[in-house]
C-alpha cells in the first residue's frame, strides 16, 4: 500500500489529509448518534401523560433526565406550554435551530471533501498524464511503456483513492442527512401535538 501511495505523486497526500479529516468526523457524529439515541416515543407519552394531568415539571424533569434532541425541543415547549400556541411555536423556532444546527456539525467537512477528492484525484490524473507525455517527447516519441510507466501510475491511482476517499464520505453525508431528518419529522410531530393539547387548555 505505501509503495502504492508513493507511485501516485504529491496529490496523494492531500487525498490522505482528506481521508484523515473525513475519518475523524464520521467517528465524532457516529459517538454524538450514539450519545443522543433515545426511546423517543416512550419519552413523549411519559411526557404527555404528565402533561394532560397538569403535571408540567414533572414532564419537565422527566425530559432533562433525556439527552436526545427531542428532550430539549419538548422542554421548550413546556416551559412556554402557558404562554399560548404563538408563544410556543416562537421559542420551538430558535430552539429548534439551535438543536438541528447542533445535529449537522461538520456535515458541510463531509461534502466538501465528498467533492474535492475526485477532484484531486482528476488533477493526479492529469499530472500523472503530463509525465508520460513529457517522457514520449524526451525519447523523440518513440513510445516506451517502462518509461510512461509512472506517469500512468500517478494517473491511475490518484483517481482511484481520490474515489476511494469520496463515496464513502457521500455515503456517510447522506446517512447522517438521514438521521437528522428523520429527528426532524419526529420533533415537528411532537411538539404539534403540544401545541394542539395548550389550545385546548
């Protein structure tokens, strides 16, 4: 793998840089999942029990004893729950900016490097492709393949791990996208049904 790494040229190493960089984030947002994972439903009818029984600190209590984003964004509901739907839906808003912004730390890492490492692996090839035909032109364009052997090499393989590097990191964009969306759904229904329960007090 080294001798690999070597044969494909300088832009090898912003591509390994990238994979680096890619790495440490998909490991931090993997922990941060990890940390929040919740039992979401149960959390919310604990809460809204509590809630129909006029039992609003104890909802709350229940919700700071939870580390999952839905915990936070019920809390604000609650602690506004007497202060009418338009009171709620303003403080959830800010809140709810502040928690999804939380959630999607260091994604915009993730889709950069899923875009500028087939990039770089595009300006290897071209390099790569400059070497071998600077050799044809020194040897008076008599083709010789061991001579056009590293620029093809460089070519090659900086489009390969530049791939290698990318759709990994694309995938992981999208399966983090995916998580964050699905809390979303799941934070837009619970605090509606709130709402709903504070017009009807």
């Amino acid at each position: 793998m080294l001798e690999l790494f070597v044969k494909g040229g300088w832009v090898m190493y912003p591509i390994l840089t990238c994979s680096v960089v890619a790495l440490a984030v998909a490991v931090e947002r993997a922990l941060y999942f990890l940390r929040i994972r919740s039992n979401d439903q149960k959390l919310f009818e604990e809460v809204l029990n509590r809630l129909k029984q006029g039992r609003i600190e104890e909802g709350i209590v229940v919700c700071a004893l939870d580390r999952s984003p839905i915990a936070r964004a019920m809390t604000v509901c609650l602690r506004n729950f007497h202060k009418g739907h338009a009171k709620i839906e303003k403080a959830i808003e800010h809140e709810g900016s502040k928690i999804l912004a939380g959630m999607e730390k260091h994604f915009r890492i993730l889709a950069s490097i899923a875009q500028a490492a087939p990039l770089l692996g595009l300006l290897g090839t071209v390099t790569g492709m400059i070497k071998a035909f600077m050799k044809i032109e020194e040897v008076g364009g008599k083709v010789n393949a061991i001579a056009l052997a590293s620029g093809i090499w460089e070519a090659l393989l900086t489009t390969a791990f530049g791939l290698i590097v990318a759709i990994p990191c694309l995938l992981l964009y999208f399966y983090f996208e995916g998580r964050v969306d699905d809390y979303e759904k799941k934070m837009h229904g619970f605090v509606h049904e709130i709402i709903d329960l504070s017009e009807g007090t």
